[in-house]
C-alpha cells in the first residue's frame, strides 16, 4: 500500500539556497535588536550581574590561598574558623547574585517573545495569498512556537553567559598568571587546539541546525494534516501508510538530531579533555615546585582552585555555541517570513489580538499598490455607479511557467450597479479564479477591475474588502460560537439583528437550536456541523454587512433542494439591493442571476440571459444540461490550494 508523500522539497521556499554557507551567526542574531532594545537595560544589568556573581567567584581561591599560607601554616584554628565564614559568605553572595539575573531576564524576555510572535501573526495576516499557497502550514507553525522558543532561551542563557564566561576565563587566566606563569603558560597550552575546534565545530553545526529544524516544520506539517483530515484517514483505512510516513519523517529527524549529539560530543571531548589534562600537568608542576620550595602550598592551592572553578566556564563553550547557532538558524527562519512582501494597504492587526484586522485604513491612505498604469478616475471609468467592471483582464499564477498561457486572457465583462451576474465555465475554466482578483485575494496580471468606476488597485485593501463581501465554495469556519463566525462578515457594533436577519437569509435557523444557540462553539474548521450547515453560515458571513459587491462562489453546492429554494428565495432580495457575481454550476443557481456571463478558454464567449444563452450557444446549453464536464475542482492550480 503506497504511504503518503514525504517531503523532500526545500520546505521554505522564500529561503537562501544554503543557510548556513554565507550566513554570519553574528550578523543573523544582530536582527534581534529591535526586540531586545526596549529590554537592553535589565539585560545589560543582568550581564554585569553575572559577571559580578562569577567575579565574587574567583575570589574564593584567594581566600583559600590566605588560608593555608596564613591559619593552617600556623595552626590558628580562630583565622581558619574566619576563613570559613568568608567562604560562606561569598558562596551565599554568588548564589544571590545569580538568583538576582535570574530574576531580571525572565519577565522582558518573556515579553520579547511575546511580542515577536503577535508580529509574526500580524504579518501573515497581511502576507498575500500566494505566499501561503506556497509554504507548508507546519512550517509557519514550528517559526512561530519552536524557533521563538529557542530565541527566548538565548537571550536568556547563552547571550549573556557567552560574556560572562569570556569575562570569568580571562579575569581567572590573568589571575593565575599572577600567581606563577610558568604554571599559567602550562594551562594556557589547549587554549589553540580548543579554538580551532570551536571553529569547525560552528560551521558544522549550522548546517545541522538548520536542518533539523526544516525537519521540525515537515513533521508538524504532517502532524497538522493528519489532524485535519482524520475523517478521510480512518474512512479509507489509511493509518498505516500515514504511521508509515510519520515514521520515515520521525526517522529522519532522528538522525539528524544524532548528527547533532555527535557533534557535540566531539567538541565536549576536546574542550573537556584537553583542559583537564593542562590542569593535571599544573599540578604535577607546581608539586615539584612546593617540594623545591620555589612555590607555597597556599598559592599552588589557590592556582588549583582557580583552575578548577575555570572548567565549568570552558566545558560550556560548546553547548553554548550549539545553543547560538540554533538561535541564529531560528532567527534567519523567523525573518525569511517576516521579509516576505506584504499586501499594501491592509493595517497591521493589534498586539492585544482582540479585533485583528479591525480600523480599517489605518495607515493605509496613502494610495499604496496603486497601478500607475491604470490610474482611477482618468477615464470614462471614473463615473459613479459604474458597477464591477472587468477590462482586458489577464492573468497568470506568479509561479507558472513563463511560456505558459495566462488562465485568464483579455478578459471583458461589466456587472451593472444593482445587477447580479451569473458566471457559468467547465471546469478549469478559471471561475474561482476570476472572483478571487475583485477582493485581490489575487493580482491581475495585466488590465485592471473598477468598482463604481475606481481602479481596486487604487484603493486601500482595507477599504475594498469592506465594500466586498465573499463566500467561497468551500466554507471555512473558525473555532468561535456561529455568532462569532457569522459576524466576522459585518461593522463594527453589528449585534444580534444583523445576527438574526443574515441566518435567515442564509436559511441557517439550525443556530437557533444547538445547544447554546448561537453561542456554540462550532469547533475546529466548523467540522461538527454538516457540510450544508458551514456553508449556510458561510453565506450568512458574507450577506450579513449589506455588502456594496457580493461574490458567491457556487455558494449553494451542498444544500438539499428544498434547502435551495428556500435559500434562493430569500437570497433574491438581498441580491436585489447588491451588485453581485455568482458562480454558477446548476440551472437554479443561474435563475438567481439577472444575466450569465460565460467563462471558456480565458475569455469571456458570451454574455445574455439563461434563456438567451440556451437558444444561442451550444457550449453554455451544453453545461447546462450537465455534460459539460464539472468536476471536483475549480481551476488547474486548485489542487495547491490555490
């Protein structure tokens, strides 16, 4: 039994070709300064506190030297006694001040993290379409938890104790040079072979890291489809060959990450090995040195200590690297989505997340995305109540060959203000397509769409959805109560009349019966209601704002026919208040609409009533009378998402 396809492709598509080939770690992490800089004050103190901590540290050496050289050299038990409570007083002091950058880091990095990943969601909301058509669900998924995650960790951890550490180590080596440098000289011995080994150690692991975490995103991915579409796994007893592809991504991430492990105890053996064989030739130096007298028992102790309180310092160079260089593939993986080019003139949503998307405009008035090529209000096309008007409008997908015919060619077709238009093709034929430019949902390739006259490219796509109201064919539902959903298509203040009128447009007074009315949650993707049930909140959605432009995608292609014609009957009233383009695949759908518009070959190849149509044109009699070749999807690229 074949198993479901695993990814092999590059899973982002917007990314360098080799991540880790050109990519300085310092220059990457360098991109989080405009996050870290509201903080950089509690950061910077809790770096010097660190500094501070491992300082006072050190210090204990010094008084164990004064403590063999002075009380136990003279036999005063009232001076060891003393030393003792220096000791514990510096050991309670290092223990505090490190508790104390504790303290510090957590509440602003915790925010920094926050705020990073409300501006990775406001930016999705404004990335177009396309971009989404191209990248895996799982991939956006595991930037916006994993990797925000392992950025928090470093600028908790590894930021600072890479200076705190680098401070400790020279402060300590300066300090056991004082004391004897022939010693020093003896531990300064590995300090070549562990920075080359470092070096390596950092190109490699990059590499690495980066690919362990594209794997992450793969098998989120696969995990969130599994999730979604477990109805059609269990209907066709497919939860062995999706076991199966789980377990060859699962399988190939380990491996990766047992990459990792060998990496990092390679250099865990050298930044360990070398530096305790340095300590154990000091000590067989400086023994030799007690014996001849040329050196006290206090100040070999002291070198020792020293020495010893070092090891934790160098020993973690290399996970702290390791834990730097994935931060830094996280950061080069959080910006490949934050680079991405926005739609223009659709606001940011709000941090708070409550009404994203709300305040329409904001910052959007100054004509971004405007088409200089087909500049409103230049022409005859600048009358008002013009109506949705198509001219010479073609279009390609930005990913389709170059040689390839545009699926949309010179297309003409004027909607009249008031009227509905009906749009009938076969399958392919580009219908989705079409509907899916007026609310720019897509770009047009060339030729331009006006509404009432003015250029959509014109005008703040926050002010063009608002006057656009769409239902697609396959509804889509939030994990909210149905009013929630329903809403989501009016006003601000909307209530619960606006509520009411548009579920009995939509035929959808079901919501009035469920458990809590409409207050149920309806639940994730709206998967506890029928088919027929989303899409009559989908199409209470798009009716219940009293939309200036109304686009149906087959709005009415799961109903029952009675459902249908009650739907139709109430449906004609609000399309008699609208201007309205209906794709159409069954006659009753076409009878909504005051003329049809035929879809063939990219063009446009008739327009007239159904009546007309019929007499007149044989392909459009053809679709009609159900042999004209419908099928499941709309257009060639649906199949992507698309």
């Amino acid at each position: 039994m074949p198993t479901t396809p695993v990814p092999t492709k590059d899973p982002a598509p917007d990314a360098a070709p080799d991540p880790a080939g050109d990519r300085s770690t310092v220059r990457a992490l360098l991109r989080l300064w405009p996050y870290v800089r509201p903080v950089r004050a509690r950061l910077g103190t809790a770096a010097f506190v660190g500094i501070l901590a491992s300082c006072v540290g050190l210090v204990i050496p010094l008084v164990l030297k004064w403590m063999v050289d002075g009380p136990v050299a003279d036999r005063d038990p009232a001076g060891v006694w003393l030393g003792a409570l220096y000791l514990l007083l510096l050991g309670l002091a290092e223990a505090l001040l490190f508790g104390l950058r504790r303290w510090l880091v957590a509440r602003p990095l915790a925010g920094v993290e926050a705020g990073m990943r409300a501006d990775l969601y406001g930016h999705l909301q404004r990335l177009p379409v396309a971009f989404h058509d191209r990248w895996p669900s799982g991939q956006l998924l595991s930037r916006g938890t994993t990797d925000l995650m392992l950025l928090r960790m470093f600028l908790a951890f590894p930021l600072t104790f890479l200076l705190v550490n680098g401070v400790t180590i020279l402060v300590g080596v300066g300090i056991m040079l004082v004391q004897d440098w022939t010693l020093g000289l003896v531990i300064l011995g590995p300090a070549v072979p562990v920075v080359i080994t470092c070096v390596i150690f950092e190109k490699k692991y990059s590499a690495v890291a980066r690919r362990a975490q594209d794997q992450v995103g793969d098998l989120t991915t696969v995990v969130e489809e599994s999730v979604l579409g477990v109805r059609i796994i269990k209907g066709f007893g497919r939860h062995r060959s999706q076991a199966r592809a789980f377990h060859e991504l699962s399988h190939t991430l380990r491996g990766t990450e047992l990459r990792k492990a060998r990496l990092l105890a390679a250099i865990w053996a050298v930044i360990v090995t070398l530096p305790e064989l340095a300590i154990g030739a000091a000590l067989v130096v400086g023994t030799v040195q007690v014996a001849d007298g040329s050196l006290s028992a206090g100040t070999l102790v002291a070198f020792l200590s020293t020495a010893l309180a070092l090891r934790w310092p160098v020993e973690s160079i290399g996970f702290l690297l390791a834990m730097s260089q994935e931060a830094a593939t996280a950061t080069d993986r959080y910006f490949e989505v934050m680079d991405a080019e926005v739609e223009t003139g659709v606001a940011a949503p709000s941090r708070s997340g409550a009404g994203a998307g709300a305040g329409a405009g904001a910052g959007a008035g100054t004509g971004a995305g405007t088409d200089t090529g087909a500049g409103a209000g230049t022409d005859t096309g600048a009358r008002r109540g013009d109506g949705l008007r198509f001219e010479k409008v073609r279009f390609r997908y930005p990913d389709a060959p170059p040689d390839s015919p545009p699926l949309l060619d010179r297309v003409d077709l004027h909607i009249r203000p008031g009227e509905s238009m009906a749009l009938v093709g076969a399958t392919g034929s580009g219908k989705t397509t079409l509907t899916a430019l007026v609310p720019r949902l897509h770009e047009v390739t060339s030729g331009r769409i006006t509404l009432d006259g003015e250029d959509i490219t014109a005008l703040p796509r926050e002010e063009l959805r608002s006057m656009v109201a769409v239902a697609f064919e396959e509804p889509t539902l939030f994990s909210a109560t149905v009013g929630e959903n329903v809403l989501m298509g009016a006003g601000e203040g909307a209530g619960d009349e606006e509520l009411g009128r548009a579920l009995a447009v939509a035929q959808a007074d079901f919501a009035h019966d469920l458990p809590q009315g409409t207050g149920t949650q309806v639940g994730e993707q709206g998967l506890t209601l029928s088919g027929g049930q989303r899409q009559r909140l989908a199409l209470a959605r798009a009716v219940v704002g009293r939309p200036r432009f109304l686009v149906l995608d087959d709005p009415l292609s799961a109903l029952d026919v009675h459902t249908e014609a009650a739907v139709e009957a109430a449906l004609r009233r609000v399309l008699a208040d609208t201007t309205a383009l209906i794709v159409a695949h069954r006659p009753s759908t076409v009878l909504l609409a005051d003329r049809v518009a035929l879809l063939s070959g990219g063009r446009v190849a008739a327009v007239g009533t159904h009546q007309e149509l019929l007499r007149t044109n044989a392909e459009y009699a053809r679709l009609m009378s159900g042999h004209g070749g419908h099928g499941e999807s709309e257009d060639p690229q649906e199949g992507d998402g698309r």
